[in-house]
C-alpha cells in the first residue's frame, strides 16, 4: 500500500512461485506453483489473507497463468512433458 507504506503477503504457496498475472480491473492476482501439489492462486491485492480461488491438476508445476480481462477466467500451462492448458472459472 503505497499510501500507508505497509505491505501485504500471500502465504497459500507451500513451494516455489514460478508465474505470476495481474489484472488491474480487478485488482486480482493469479500464481503458479512448483512441487508435489502444483497450485494456481487467485487472490485479491486489497486482502491476500485467503485465496479467492485455488486449482489444481497440473503435473510438476505451473509455467504460466493468464487472467482474463473481464476477471473471470484463469489459464495455466503446466511443467509436464505435454505443457498442458487448463481453463478455470474464477467465480
């Protein structure tokens, strides 16, 4: 918060963060996870305390994430040999 000069944290992640997407619109985040449980997190900017949405599916770990512009949608491509895409519903 750059008027108060605090910052805030998102602690959902238990491994490596390797993406990261943000939509301005919505003052959303989307990031993606490395590890045994790869995760995608979508969280809000105004209270990272709880995730608004978590999915998973990938294998290895997640390379990209991708909000779409209305907020509604996030895809992820995965660490696995065949890259694979998902398409979440984020609300």
């Amino acid at each position: 918060d750059t008027q108060s000069k605090q910052q805030r944290f998102f602690r959902h992640h238990d491994d490596d963060v390797l993406c990261l997407d943000y939509n301005p619109t919505k003052r959303i985040v989307a990031t993606g996870q490395q590890g045994k449980r790869p995760t995608v997190c979508v969280w809000s900017v105004d209270n990272p305390a709880e995730p608004l949405a978590v999915f998973q599916g990938h294998k290895r770990g997640v390379v990209s994430v991708s909000i779409s512009p209305d907020g509604k949608k996030v895809a992820s491509i995965g660490l696995d040999d065949e890259h694979s895409v998902m398409v979440h519903d984020i609300e």
